[in-house]
C-alpha cells in the first residue's frame, strides 16, 4: 500500500484496535491463476499474530491458498473531501479514509476442535453480551453438520501496515473547514471521519 510518511500509522496498538473494530475484512490471494477476493468476518490474537476465519465449503478460493502470501484488508470511514470547502480554489477534490492490511501465510485449519473453538470465539464476539445465543448451548451434532460446509483458516501474520489520510498534509485551518463541513453533515462516514480529524489535531 503507498503510504506517504505524514499518513502512516506507526502504533501498533492503533493498528490492533483498528483492526478488531473493523474486522469485516477482505481476503485477497490468487485462485485459478488470477486475483481473487472473499469478503468475511476475522478474529484477532495478538499474541500469537494471528487472524483466524472461515470459508463457505463452495467458495474455491481455498482450494489453492493454503501456503500462500495473502492480504486482508481492514476498511474504515471513508469520505470524499470538496475544494469548495477550502479557503482557496487552487485545489482538487480528494478522498480521506483509513485502512489496514495485513499480509502473512495462510493455512487451513484441520483440527476439528481448533475450528469449534475460532466460532466459538467468533460469536461470542459479534453477540451482545446479554444474547441468549451461546454456540456451546447448540446440539453438537447440529453443529458438527453445519461445520462440514466451511472450511477453517489461520493467517501467520508476517506484516501490518496501516493508513490514515486525513487531510494531515494540509494547514490546521483548512482541517478545522473540512471538519466543519463533515461534521454538518448527516452521512455517518462524514461524522466519523471528522471525528478522527479533530481528535488527530488534538495530538
């Protein structure tokens, strides 16, 4: 990814926290020969610097990634940014945004109980804490059918490198219009957007 310096998120923790808030995420390898994408949910484990996940049993794309160089991509707020807004008009329209991606080497998970104990971890992630629904409470059989229509993977992290544009290598005053504006406006990646500006200026 082309990371200027002034754009480059340098703290790892930023890029972990990033990473978990915004896990819905794109895996792209190389299938038949040509780029190929799979857009699922991924778990995190720092510690070890892995990222755990599944694929539906049809989608091929596993069937030649194993041992592959892979890239997930982690997509946040994203918004596009007027000239109009700026104090002059010898300007261009721009985009700000922020992304993670994460490359590392991929393997499928053979192990029945590693894969139960990822989607185990997977709901309990994304279901409140207050849910009713525990995948430990579900009849085993059913869940050891249903496991036969996925196919689990673990990515070795070998590299994380993130980005966030947003408006940095322009003058404070003309990131407190741009914040303005955003904040005006009732998209939700525009709020959020200006929300991280504005908090990047309090640093």
């Amino acid at each position: 990814m082309y990371i200027p310096n002034h754009f480059k998120i340098d703290n790892e923790e930023i890029l972990y926290e990033f990473m978990e808030k915004n896990s819905f995420a794109t895996l792209v390898s190389q299938h038949n020969g040509e780029p190929y994408a799979t857009h699922l949910p991924l778990t995190f484990h720092k510690k070890e610097g892995i990222l755990y996940g599944h694929f539906a049993h049809p989608n091929g794309q596993w069937k030649d990634i194993e041992n592959q160089k892979v890239l997930a991509i982690f997509q946040g707020p994203h918004c596009y940014i007027s000239p109009s807004w700026y104090e002059t008009n010898k300007a261009v329209p721009t985009w700000n945004y922020i992304a993670v991606h994460v490359y590392g080497q991929l393997e499928i998970v053979e192990d029945p109980q590693e894969l139960y104990d990822s989607l185990v971890e997977m709901v309990s992630t994304y279901e409140k804490p207050d849910s009713s629904y525990q995948l430990k409470d579900v009849d085993p059989g059913f869940i050891e059918g249903m496991a036969k229509g996925i196919v689990g993977f673990r990515i070795n992290i070998t590299k994380i490198e993130g980005k966030a544009k947003l408006s940095q290598n322009h003058p404070v005053e003309r990131q407190e219009l741009v914040i303005n504006q955003l904040e005006s406006s009732s998209d939700q990646n525009d709020r959020l957007i200006a929300d991280l500006m504005r908090n990047n200026l309090k640093k």
